[in-house]
C-alpha cells in the first residue's frame, strides 16, 4: 500500500531552496598585512604585532583567518615559537588566564 499525500518531486532534486536569493556576504580575500607594509623578517622581539595572530586559547592563528601568505605565515609561526621559547608570549590559555598578556592588551 502506498499513500501519496501531496505533489511529489523528482527524485535527486535535493533540498528546496527559497527563491530570490543568492549569495548574502561576499568574502573579500585578505591581504597579507606583511606584505603590505613590505616586512621581509618577522621579528620575535616585536610582541604586540605577534599577539595579533595569537587566539584567545594562545595557539597560532591559521592562514584563511590572519590572511598571511604562505612564506609570512611560516616565518610567523617560526617566530611565535622563538617568543614562546624565550617566555615572551604564552604557550597556552592557561598561561593567559593566570598572567594576562601584559598591558598591550
């Protein structure tokens, strides 16, 4: 026994869409910061600029949210470890939440 109780759809028409609508936001590509202000070597020591690729939690921020190019954002992580070693910046979020990130933030 089969029972149909309205208009039936193609089979693999997938879900239904609204109408009249596209794409809300549009995604603007990032420009990598370093290579704007024309940056060749990331400096450890500078930790007010590091800080801003950190997360909440201390880790380092991935490429697709700070919008570093490849070799900056490899000479990035190499620096923030250089930092971390050197107990400049945290190595995680227990570390923020016990000292806090100093006065630049």
């Amino acid at each position: 026994m089969t029972s149909s109780s309205g208009p039936r759809r193609p089979t693999g028409a997938g879900p239904r869409r609204r109408d009249g609508g596209g794409r809300r936001f549009y995604n603007r590509r990032r420009v990598c910061s370093f290579c704007v202000d024309k940056i060749k070597d990331i400096n450890y020591k500078d930790t007010p600029r590091l800080q801003r690729f950190l997360s909440e939690r201390a880790r380092i921020a991935p490429r697709k949210r700070s919008g570093t190019c490849t070799k900056h954002q490899r000479m990035l992580a190499s620096a923030l470890k250089r930092a971390r070693h050197l107990a400049m910046l945290p190595y995680t979020a227990e570390h923020v939440l016990t000292m806090g990130l100093g006065p630049s933030r």
